[in-house]
C-alpha cells in the first residue's frame, strides 16, 4: 500500500502540536517577558497545543497503517513488521540523542536559566540534565528508550509505548486478523487496557483500535471532525474531564485520566472522518502539510534540545537589548524554523535510511524473504 499523503499531513500536524506544547514558556512570556498561564490566551492556547492529544493521533495513525501489508502477504506482513520495528525506530532516536549531546556541549542548554528568568517554569527547568554523557546518550539511543529512560530526552517516554504497543498489535493481528470476529478479540483488548491499563492502557489501546479501522474500512463523514477536536482538546480541569471521572468512579486516575480518554476518543474521531476522500483530505494532501508529515517524526524527536539550546540562547542574547518580552517571542520563532531545519536534515540522515534499512534487515532475518515494506511509519 502505497503512503497516504492526507495521513502523512495530519501526522505533521500531529507532531506539530507536540512542539508547540513543549514552546509553551515562550508563548506564555511573550507579552512582558514574565510567565503567565492565566491569561486568555494562555488558556486557548493550552487546550489548541496539548501535546497528549497529538501523541494519541500518532499511535491511532501507526494502528491504522502497521498492518496494511497484509493484503499481499498474510501472516508473513506481520512477522517482518515486528522484526523490523526495532531497527526502524532506534536510528533517529540515537541520531537525536547524539544531537542534543552535541548541542549540549556546544551551544549549551539554557533551560534552567531562562526559567528562573521569566518566573519559574517546573517543567523547563526540569526537562533534562544541563549536561549529557555521551556513553548515557547512546545507551539511551540503543536500548533505554524503549523500556521506557528519557531523562535525556523527554518525549521519548513514547517510544516504549509505541514499540511494545506495535508488537502487540503484531501478535494479536497474526492470531486473528484473517478472521471476521477480529473485532470483538480487539475490542475486548481494548476495554481490557483502558479498564486495568491506567493511562498507559488508554495509549496502547488505540494501536488497536487504528487497526479496526484499517481492517474494515471504517469512516465518519468530515462534519465529525469538530467533535474530534472538542474531545481531543480537552483538558482535566473542563467539566466534561471532571463529569466523566466522576461518572467511571476513577478515585485514582482522576479528571487527568479521563481527560486522556476524551483525548484518544477525540484522536480516534479525526482519523476516522479523514479516512475517505473530502475537502478536508485534499488540504491535508498539499504539498507543505505532506512535508511536515515527512519530517514528523525527526521534529518531533528533535525539537526539545533545539529549543533548549539555540531557541534560548537565542532568549538570554535578546533580554539584554530588546527585553523579555520581545526576547521571549524571538525565542519562539527560532525554535520553531530550526526544529523544522533540522527535522529535514535528521529526516534524510537518519529517518529515510532507517526505514530503508529496517525493511532489509528484516528481509535477511527472515531468510530473505523479498517484499515492498509494508509501512514506513
């Protein structure tokens, strides 16, 4: 099956949410240079940039295509898509801890600077050491990330989620994807994780649930597409979060949990009323939201250490001519237009030959069996 330029667009878009999230200090200091997230817009902006929402569209998205070679090849897709996992993921992840290893020795990272300087901001002050080992980076890179490290690198708390949720799906797919009650052993999967599985459940459920949307073709007519973004943009302080917490009796998980349950049913409504052909897919399909989803995945690794480093060196270097206002703003813009600089370069160093390599690798695992990738995502 052939990439779906409209899914590669709302992955870019997906990733793009992530990044802004985490320019949340920036976008909060940039009026007087001091953080405030009580402000109007700070609360918009809050709801529109929840990076929980935009990871639960990337894992819904890998449900949905992880399994498109089974068509041509049966059984066999799913053994080579396992195998290859590993090996297509832990490139760029190692490529984007030896990044912010070098930026951290180099440029530096000023983030527990800046956030003393605006106010205090728990989450950048805290989001990783000052200085990274190089030995620690490339453990992380080979084998920390996916049993869940990330003191170096924060967003890859996901990468655990995502390796173990895709073999998951493989397994279950092999046992049971030819058969029509594939939806009933998915969905038992399904209230099974969310009931027992806490939030990480929530995630790993969606896996499956991208993969009945596959499988039987599912869809909503693109007029869904506010509610999805209703629900996905809920937060745990909105009354819906606090009334579906108190309605599932989660003393526990509480309004955060529930808050992530309207998330993923949120990111699962956007998938499914883009799953047909519309306006809306065409928009997706153009030329600059297909390039950011090409790049999604190294911006998504990528953006934290450039943020850290030359995003706010950028903010100390302009506080002391312009202010922290205007400081804080160019801050902003930097991140962003070299996060996507590099997300490009990272892209065609470290992405491309992943998934090119990956394919091979398992081909000669597998005793060299030859077949077009079933997915690169």
């Amino acid at each position: 099956m052939q990439r779906l330029a409209h899914l590669d667009g709302l992955r870019g878009l997906a990733a793009l949410i992530v990044t802004l999230s985490h320019l949340e200090s920036m976008v909060n200091s940039a009026a007087t240079g001091r953080y405030d997230n009580q402000t109007w817009l700070a609360t918009v902006f809050s709801h529109v940039a929840n990076g929980a929402y935009g990871v639960m569209i990337f894992f819904v998205l890998s449900g949905y295509v992880l399994l498109t070679g089974y068509g041509r090849s049966g059984n066999a897709a799913f053994a080579f898509g396992a195998v290859k996992r590993y090996f297509r993921l832990m490139p760029p992840i190692l490529a984007a801890l030896l990044l912010a290893w070098a930026l951290s020795l180099t440029i530096g990272f000023h983030h527990v600077d800046v956030a003393a300087m605006i106010g205090g901001h728990a989450w950048l002050a805290s989001v990783s050491p000052d200085r990274l080992q190089l030995g620690e980076a490339l453990y992380q890179g080979l084998f920390g990330a996916f049993i869940g490290q990330h003191d170096y690198l924060g967003v890859l708390w996901t990468m655990k989620v995502e390796f173990f949720g895709s073999l998951m799906l493989f397994a279950v797919a092999a046992a049971c994807y030819r058969f029509t009650w594939y939806w009933m052993a998915t969905s038992a999967a399904i209230v099974l994780l969310v009931g027992l599985g806490g939030d990480i459940g929530i995630y790993l459920s969606l896996f499956f649930l991208g993969s009945i949307f596959f499988k039987h073709q599912l869809s909503l007519p693109v007029w869904a597409i506010p509610l999805g973004l209703m629900l996905g943009f809920a937060k745990p302080w909105d009354i819906a979060s606090l009334a579906l917490s108190a309605l599932l009796q989660w003393p526990n998980e509480g309004p955060t949990s529930a808050a992530f349950l309207l998330n993923a049913i949120g990111a699962a409504i956007i998938l499914l009323a883009v799953a047909r052909p519309s306006r809306v897919t065409l928009i997706l399909a153009s030329p600059p939201l297909e390039w950011l989803g090409r790049i999604s995945f190294s911006l998504y690794l990528c953006h934290v250490p450039v943020m850290q480093s030359l995003g706010l060196a950028t903010f100390l270097l302009a506080n002391q001519s312009v202010g922290g206002g205007p400081a804080a703003a160019l801050a902003l813009v930097v991140s962003m237009a070299m996060s996507l600089f590099v997300a490009e370069v990272m892209t065609r160093l470290a992405d491309i030959p992943a998934q090119r390599s990956a394919n091979r690798i398992a081909a000669a695992i597998l005793g060299g069996v030859q077949r077009k990738a079933p997915s690169s995502a």
